[in-house]
C-alpha cells in the first residue's frame, strides 16, 4: 500500500522534519517455528512485519491488515507483547517517531509472499539463524516470544537506545 494519503499530506506541512506515528508490528510462527520477516524496500534490511496505524483503526485491526497486505498471510493476534517508541530516519530523511504496539501472531492461512511494493523479499527463518535486524526488530520478537503475560514497555524516564536497557526482558 505505500505510505498513507493522510501521511503524505501532513509531509507537505512539515517536509523531513519529525513525526510522531502509531504503527504495528507481528511477531508470526509457521508450525515449524520459523518467524516471519520482511526485507524493507526503502532500506534492505530484514525486519519484523511492520505498519502505520490509519485514523480511525485499532491496532489489532491494523496488524492484521499489515500482514496482509505485506506478505499475503492472514493471521490473528493473540497478545499485545510490546510497547515502545522509537525513533526512525528514512533514506529520504524523513524522520519519525513511532509509538508501536508489538502484537505475537497466530498464522491463520495465506502463503508467505511480496504482496506490495513495501518489501523486496519475505521469508521464514528458524529463530537461531536470523538475518541481521535493528534494535526494535529484536526488542519486539523477543518479547513476543517470552514468557510474559503482560506487554513489556520501558520504564519511566527511559530513552530509548539508553545502555543496557534493551537487552533486559
């Protein structure tokens, strides 16, 4: 799907400058245990499934919908594992700030493909060989995978990238 007309709108505003967007990411298993991941049009990089919140949806809707759109997969949320902010830069120098609710995914059906122009490659890999992923593509499996019952979210007055604290969980 690209990048949301109402996105686009607000970038005519604001140019490069930052953002603050809701966005969804999946943490999906085939029934091998293979995780679901995506390789990013914009920048190349292997990521976790990932997507913007539109006006007016719940981010369990737009998980879903993310999922479909991006790989062609229909899948269910079992549990909110995650929520965090992050910053990002895109190649083209916008910058964001995504508040993101990690969602661990049920696979409901569908074949794992390039369903848009988002991603250059989907594809399963074992949890022990994963490609190389940035700091929130880690955060998010790996509380999606724990044994957590409730969302894991930094704690008060935490920056994120601050030393140390992404790695605990």
């Amino acid at each position: 799907m690209g990048v949301p007309d109402y996105i686009l709108r607000m970038r005519k505003h604001v140019g490069h400058d930052l953002l603050w967007l809701p966005s969804v990411s999946a943490v999906v298993r085939n029934d091998a245990g293979e995780l679901l991941l995506g390789q990013r049009a914009d920048d190349g990089r292997w990521a976790v499934v990932s997507g913007f919140v539109e006006p007016g949806e719940q981010p369990a809707t737009a998980v879903v919908r993310e999922v479909l759109e991006e790989t062609g997969l229909e899948v269910e949320p079992l549990r909110l594992s995650s929520a965090v902010s992050h910053p990002h830069r895109y190649p083209n120098g916008d910058q964001c700030e995504y508040l993101n609710l990690g969602f661990h995914c049920r696979l409901l059906g569908g074949e794992a493909r390039v369903n848009d122009d988002e991603s250059l490659a989907v594809a399963w890999f074992p949890p022990g060989r994963l490609p190389e992923l940035d700091e929130h593509s880690r955060l998010v499996i790996r509380h999606a995978l724990g044994a957590e019952h409730s969302a894991f979210f930094l704690p008060p007055g935490t920056l994120w990238g601050e030393p140390g604290e992404l790695e605990h969980g």
